[in-house]
C-alpha cells in the first residue's frame, strides 16, 4: 500500500529544529506530511532530528556543534 503524504512548505530562515518540530508535530497527530529542506526530502513518520542533521549537513547534530565551535 502507497503512502499519501501531503507537502508542507517552510520559511526561508527556518532552522532544522524548527522543520523537524514541526514534522514530529504532524507525526503525532497521525498524519503523514513531506517537506524539502536545503534539498533534501524529509518525512513525518521517519524524521529524527540526526538524521535530518545527518542528510543536510553531513554530520549528526552534536558533530555539527561541535563544529561551529
């Protein structure tokens, strides 16, 4: 069975925490969204906030503190 995910739109000058709040927030209503971010194509049933590090940055999201740092 295909999963129908609706398309949700984001800001300009949205942070990852922001995309995946609300992401995870749409999760536990039961419902299935996607959005792009920088690119990359995230989804409500699946998004951890590392694995969206992950897919755009190249780093999870301690590495990439501990990289601006």
């Amino acid at each position: 069975m295909d999963k129908k995910y609706n398309h949700v739109e984001f800001l300009p000058g949205s942070t990852i925490e922001q995309v995946v709040n609300e992401l995870l927030s749409y999760r536990e209503k039961g419902k299935l969204v996607v959005a792009k971010f920088n690119g990359v194509t995230l989804y409500s049933d699946t998004v951890t906030l590392d694995l969206a590090y992950r897919e755009i940055t190249g780093k999870t999201k301690t590495e990439f503190d501990e990289y601006l740092r």
